[in-house]
C-alpha cells in the first residue's frame, strides 16, 4: 500500500505553508483584482437588472475563495474534507443573465489563483478579460444591426395606410401583430411590430408619426435586445 502510495503520490511538491504576511498580500491581491473584475461587470452591464449586492458578491466570493485555497493548500484531506463541507449547501438563488453567471466564475477564478500565489498569472487574466469586455462593448459585438420595436398605438381607423405609408419608409420590416376597435370603427388599438431602418432612431420616428397621424397615444411594449429585465 505504501509503495502504491508513493508511485501516485510522490512526485507531488507540496507547497510551502502560506505565512500571515502572505495571506494578506494574497488577500489584497484577490480584493483589488476582484474590485477592478466588479468595475468591469458595472461599465459594460446592460440593461435595468443592475444589482449592487450582486456587484459586491463578486468582490466577496474572490476573497472568500482565496482564503478557502490558502487553508488547502496541497492538503488532500482538507480538500476532501472542503467537497464534504460545500456539498450540504444548496444555492438556489435564480441568475437572470448568463453574463452574471460568467463574473462569478471569473471572480473564483482570481480567488484560486491569488489563493495558490499566481498572483502574475490573475493580474494577466483580468488583463485580458478586461481587453475582452471592453472590445465587446465598443465594437458592439452581437448587436443586431437593426433596431425593433413593438408600439401599441391609438389612432383613428382612416389614419391606418397613412402610417403604413411612413413604416415603410423609415423601417426595413414591420408587420400589424393586432387591432382593437373602440367607439364603434372611429378609434383603434393597432400593435406594430417594427425594425427600424439603419441611421433612424425611435425619437424621429415618433416626431414623423406624430406630424402625420397624430395619434392618442402611443406605447412601446418591446424595445431594443440589449435591455434586461
């Protein structure tokens, strides 16, 4: 059992025993990478699912990992022991974007290696994680090229082909989803569903609709694909 032992085990090096002063330089470490990973997540997030105990969870789960390495070390046991221990707690808290999800792993990640004294090796990954996030949220990557929208507007039931004259000539599609009638045939409820035409933004299209048909109201139940709820 021992020479067994020895052939798997024994060309491991088990690291050096981490000292106070390296503990807290892997946690300063963690912290700031984490906070500079948290501030990425806040300058490139879309969307009105912004959450500021999500955004110190990042910095928190870092820290909390690099600890969780530093006690483990090369110790099998503990690391067994750790599997035990996290294997009772159940998370089920819903993540709304995938996006979150991927900060968190990111936020681990860093934790990990400032944990194991990588610190080189973290500072690279958030280097590069921020060139990444930065030429997805200039360069617009993924972006549809034209803009939709779904409007719900009021308007009289005469004035129909005179909005379908400027939906075609301010947008690439658009299609009629529905129509409800109101005081007898004078007043309708028509559901567009548009896709704007490149260089047109919504406010010239509502001052053109505005100008030609003067509706009652108008709604705007859809927007554009970048905004989460």
């Amino acid at each position: 059992m021992e020479s067994l032992t020895q052939e798997i085990f024994g060309d491991i090096v088990l690291a050096s025993p981490v000292t106070s002063y390296g503990l807290i330089v892997a946690l300063a470490s963690s912290t700031v990478l984490n906070l500079v990973v948290a501030k990425l997540y806040t300058f490139t997030h879309g969307g009105y699912s912004y959450s500021k105990s999500f955004l110190q969870t990042i910095v928190l789960v870092g820290i909390t990992v690099t600890l969780i390495m530093v006690i483990i070390g090369s110790d099998i046991a503990r690391a067994f022991a750790l599997v035990g221990a996290m294997s009772i707690v159940r998370f089920r808290t819903p993540v709304k974007d995938a996006r979150d999800l991927v900060f968190v792993f990111a936020a681990i990640a860093v934790g990990m290696a400032c944990g194991t004294q990588f610190h080189v090796f973290a500072g690279i990954f958030v280097i590069f994680l921020a060139a990444l996030l930065l030429g997805f949220h200039y360069g617009g990557f993924g972006e549809l090229a034209h803009k939709g929208y779904v409007l719900k507007v009021r308007i009289n039931g005469s004035d129909k082909d005179r909005l379908a004259e400027l939906w075609a000539e301010m947008c690439t599609r658009f299609s009629v989803v529905s129509i409800s009638r109101s005081n007898g045939d004078a007043i309708e409820d028509v559901i567009y569903e548009v896709e704007l035409k490149k260089g047109v933004a919504y406010k010239e299209l509502l001052e053109r609709m505005t100008a030609a048909v003067q509706p009652f109201s108008v709604n705007v139940l859809v927007g554009e694909g970048n905004v989460n709820v």
